[in-house]
C-alpha cells in the first residue's frame, strides 16, 4: 500500500469513529471569538482539506451574523447555540449557498428546537461519515487507481446529491412565496 493510501486509509477510519459533540457536551459558558475559533477547529480539522485550510475564519463568523444566519452574540461572547449552527454551516457549506443554509435552519427551526435540530443534524452526519469511510478504507487497500476511481464516484454523487437539495429548497421556497402572497392578497381584501 502506497504512503498516500494508508494516509487516506488512516483519515477514513478517524471519519468512521468521528461523532459531532453532543448538544449537552458543548461549552455551557460564554466563549469569545478567539475562543470559538480554537474550538471549532478542533472540531473541524477532520473535515479540512489539508492542514493549511481552514473551514472557519472570523470574517466568516462576521459575515455569518451580517447575514443573518447566525444569531448575534451577546455582548461579543457565543454562547452553546453559535457553536451548534457553526457546526451546522460548516458542515453544509461545503454543498449549499449560505443563503440557501439559512432558509433551511429557518424552516428546519419552525418544527424543532435548536438542540433538537443539532441532534438530527449530527445523527445524519454520522451515518453518512460511517458509510464514506467504510467506502474509502475498504477501498485504500486496492491501490491509487481504484482510489481515483472511488474519488470521482463521490464527486458525482455529491454533485447529483446537491443538485437534488437545491431543487427541493427553490421548490419549497417557490411554494412559501406564493402562499405568502395569497395570504397578502386575502389582508388587502379584507382591508376593502
């Protein structure tokens, strides 16, 4: 087996044993930026390419907040919540726009509650991590071209899998708009 294929190998069975931090393990204390960042990196750097990127910066973070996808901190200070949606952007940013990860943490939080919502959120993603990483270790053993092979498969997949979220995210916000103007229509006929 080639040094690259025991790396990946090695990186899959990590995949495999990952599970996202319980919703009760989380910080219960206020962190500050500096804080969240050091934390969620730890949480994150499975999920990085390679060591020299980094899925979460705080521009990001900022950038989150400007747009309304996460909740503003409380006096510059993230509380158990942040942590949770971070985990929950990061994790679908890599698919999704933010803008569609925001309509989706909005819909998704009308039915649940944030901890709920986190805990589904890490359920799915663990089954989906075990069952990649059982694909790429079975695989390391067959050699580079199998891995290339298994490479592009799960980037089809993954293009086939994001492309079907996006339709059913611009079906369902196509629906929510034209019943928001229906109901808009019904509030000036009455105001007649």
């Amino acid at each position: 087996m080639s040094e690259a294929a025991e790396q990946i190998a090695k990186w899959a069975e990590e995949i495999e044993e990952y599970s996202s931090v319980d919703w009760e393990r989380l910080p219960e204390i206020y962190l500050y930026m500096d804080q969240v960042l050091t934390y969620m990196n730890k949480q994150l750097c499975l999920f990085e390419r390679n060591e020299s990127t980094s899925l979460l910066t705080s521009s990001m973070i900022n950038n989150y907040v400007k747009d309304g996808v996460l909740p503003r901190p409380e006096q510059k200070k993230y509380s158990r919540e942040h942590l949770a949606m971070l985990m929950v952007i990061c994790m679908l940013k890599q698919v999704l726009s933010i803008q569609d990860i925001s309509s989706l943490l909005k819909t998704l939080l009308e039915d649940a509650s944030k901890d709920e919502m986190y805990r589904r959120f890490c359920e799915a993603h663990s089954v989906a991590l075990k069952e990649v990483g059982d694909r790429v270790r079975s695989t390391a053993g067959e050699g580079d071209a199998e891995l290339t092979r298994l490479a592009i498969e799960l980037s089809i997949e993954a293009a086939a899998r994001r492309t079907a979220a996006e339709r059913i995210l611009s079906e369902l916000a196509a629906e929510q708009e034209k019943r928001a103007k229906a109901e808009k229509g019904k509030g000036e006929k009455k105001e007649k």
